[in-house]
C-alpha cells in the first residue's frame, strides 16, 4: 500500500509503502500512518531528514530489471516537499 505526504504548497508525493517507511524514519518525526507534521515543526523534520539522509550508506534498492536507484534519489521529491511547506508554513500530513 503506497504512502502519500501532502502539504498545500506542493504536489502530492507517493511511495510505495516499504520506501515511505524508510522515510518516515529519516524524518524521526513519527511513524505511523497516518500521521502529520505541524507547520511550526516542520523545519525540525527537514533538519532530521536531511542529517540522517546524510549518516545514510546511500543504500540502493533494485526494481527487478530496473536499475538501482539510490535512498538519496528517492528522497529528493519528498524534502522539496518538506522545503515548500517550510517556506510557507504549511503542515504536512500522510496516509
């Protein structure tokens, strides 16, 4: 079952559950789904998603035939997510 992370200033962003899992626990900011993020914590989750993006081995993930792609590829829709609703003090929420 995939996971979709909305905020009101930027596109939906869904990733298959075992990916959005992993990003969950990058962002260290709860782990259930559902959950949300409120607009004044948002900055914290950005912090922690990006520190722990960053203690991470950049572990790949092979799609059958796909190519590999990187934990850090992957996470780029989700911390520009992050980023808009920072900037425009909006929650973030998922399910």
């Amino acid at each position: 079952m995939p996971i979709t992370f909305t905020t009101k200033s930027y596109a939906d962003i869904t990733m298959l559950n075992d990916v959005g899992k992993i990003m969950l626990e990058l962002i260290d900011f709860g782990h259930l789904v559902p959950g949300a993020i409120a607009a004044k914590d948002v900055n914290q989750a950005l912090t922690n998603f990006q520190k722990n993006l960053a203690n991470e081995n950049d572990l790949v993930e092979e799609e059958g035939d796909q190519p590999l792609i990187s934990l850090n590829t992957r996470a780029v829709p989700l911390l520009k997510l992050l980023n808009s609703a920072k900037e425009n003090g909006n929650n973030v929420s998922w399910c």
